[in-house]
C-alpha cells in the first residue's frame, strides 16, 4: 500500500515538473530550477517504492535542468546518486559515462575532492565485476587528486591500481604503478609505506622473472625496510641468484609477507620458485663385477703388463733357457 501511494506521489511530482518547464506567452523561459526539485522528489518516491528505473530516470532529468540553471554541483549530485541506483537495477554498464561526467561537473564547480570521490566510489562497485574500467577510474582519481597536490590521497588510488593490475597480472603496469606511489610517499617521507612498497616491487619484479630488476629495487629502497623486511629480502633475493627453491619457498612464507595485502601475498604464493642446478647423477658400479676384458693383441703397457696374464712371460722365460 506505501509502495502504491509512493508511486502515486511520484507521478504527480512528475507532472508537476512537466509543468513548469512549458513555456507560453507570458512564461518565456522554462523554470529548470522548479522542475529539477520536482524531479528529485519523484526520483526519492520511486526508490522508496522500488521503482528504480521510474528513479534513475528522474536524476537525469534533475541533473539536465541542474544542468541548464549552471548549477554544476547539484548537477553532479543527481549523476552522482544515479550510479547508485544502477546497482539496484543490476545494470553496471553505465556507471563508468555516469561518474566520468559526475567529476567532470564536480570539477567545474571547484570540487576536484568530490570528482576524486565519485570515480573512486564507481570504481569499487565495478572492481568484482569489470577490473579494467574499475583500473581506469582509479587512475583518472588518482590524476585528479594530484592536480591538486593531495599526494596521500594520490597515493591511496595509485595503490588500488597496482592491487588490480597484479590481480590481472599485468606485472610491468603494476611495477610502474608501485614506483609512482613511491614517488608519492617520497613527497610526504612516509619512510615505512616506502619500506612495504619495496618489498612489493621485488615479488613483482620477482614474478617478471626480471631478476636484476628485483635486486636493484632492494638496493634502492631497502634502506627503508624493517630489519625483518630486509633479512628476509636479502635471503629471498640470494636464493634465486643460487638458484635454491627451498631457500626461496622459506623466505616467501615469512610471517610479514603472508600478511600483506592480499594481491600480494597470493603473488608471493603463486610465484615461480627457482629451478635448482641439476647435477649429472654419479656412474653406478656393480659390486663383484667381473674384470673388463682386454683383448690378447693389446699392447704391453710401461708396467709390463699385457691383454695376456703374466704367467705367459715366465713360460717364455723358462723355453727360452732350456735353448
């Protein structure tokens, strides 16, 4: 029954705004700002009767007229309240436009914060479902909070970037994407998020089968490490220079890397362990094998020995002295 009347109420909101948008002979100009608020009290109607698509489509039309009046924040409200309704439809496929065109209005306004928020906001509702565009969002986030020298905030969707990237294992962004953040966090000296992303740069380094790469990010930026982080690091690199799996298994089950961020601990458990240098396996010998044979025409050695035994030379001797 309150769902019914809401219905009700919200029609005749609608009217109402239809309304005062005709013009005549003495109303020249529409009145967007009258029609925007009667949209949004529509649009409030219908979600309270679970009328969603009734109410995506009213916060379009408020964010039009908004639109009309110049009135860039509220404009950006209605896009903004929009891509919530879009996932009560169940329909995500226009949530990415919606909150590009949301900060972009945010931004005319002056609000380079709420652009920031919106696509972040976007962003983790496609991350399950659609990581690239949810990638896309954090990166234009992050470049808008750097736009205005917010580093920490900068550095917070720099960080979701990298998390996705790893998830799609996209390992060369992902390490561009830590080294910027690093840069962020050099700009505020926040030394122990420093010291985490260079143990994230090695695994990533690591899992590029880049080798050199890893160790010269632990030369660079292990200098901000823990003493654990860098005991650990150190042993983990030397592993894979001698080439030792179990040496490598060890230090990649190190209580600190286990409970990183989870993209990262599952690429420490998912990384390719070094092969080990095979030996060549020792020549077998039968035990109480007969002597090799040697054949009678062998010549005889400096020892003065022959293919033949050694009584033959005695026989020789002795026919030789009875001659």
């Amino acid at each position: 029954m309150t769902e019914a009347r809401k219905l009700e109420e919200g029609l005749e909101y609608i009217r109402n705004a239809e309304k005062s948008l005709k013009t005549g002979l003495l109303k020249w100009r529409p009145d967007y700002d009258v029609a925007a608020d009667e949209y949004s009290r529509a649009a409030t109607c219908f979600q309270v009767a679970k009328s969603y698509q009734k109410c995506y489509d009213c916060l379009m039309k408020a964010s039009d007229c908004h639109k009309q009046n110049r009135s860039w924040f509220h404009a950006a409200k209605n896009l903004e309240q929009a891509i919530l309704i879009c996932k009560d439809l169940g329909d995500l496929r226009e949530i990415p436009h919606l909150a590009e065109k949301s900060a972009s209005l945010y931004q005319q306004y002056g609000s380079p914060e709420a652009a920031a928020t919106v696509l972040n906001k976007a962003a983790k509702l496609l991350e399950q479902n659609n990581a690239e565009e949810a990638l896309r969002l954090y990166q234009h986030a992050a470049d808008v909070a750097m736009i205005e020298d917010n580093n920490k905030q900068a550095a917070e969707y720099v960080s979701k970037s990298a998390r996705i990237l790893i998830k799609l294992k996209q390992y060369d962004q992902a390490a561009d994407a830590i080294r910027r953040e690093i840069g962020l966090h050099q700009q505020s000296e926040s030394l122990q998020s420093i010291g985490r992303l260079a143990v994230a740069l090695v695994l990533v380094q690591l899992a590029r089968e880049d080798y050199v790469a890893a160790e010269k990010a632990f030369k660079e930026w292990g200098n901000c490490c823990d003493a654990p982080e860098v005991q650990t690091l150190e042993a983990l690199i030397q592993a894979y220079d001698e080439e030792d799996p179990d040496a490598a298994r060890a230090a990649l089950n190190s209580p600190f890397i286990k409970h990183m961020d989870v993209e990262y601990a599952r690429l420490a458990r998912d990384l390719p362990l070094p092969k080990g240098i095979s030996l060549p396996a020792p020549s077998s010998v039968r035990p109480n094998a007969a002597p090799s044979y040697v054949s009678p025409n062998a010549p005889v050695t400096s020892s003065g020995s022959s293919g033949q035994p050694t009584g033959g030379n005695e026989d020789d001797e002795e026919e030789g002295g009875l001659c």
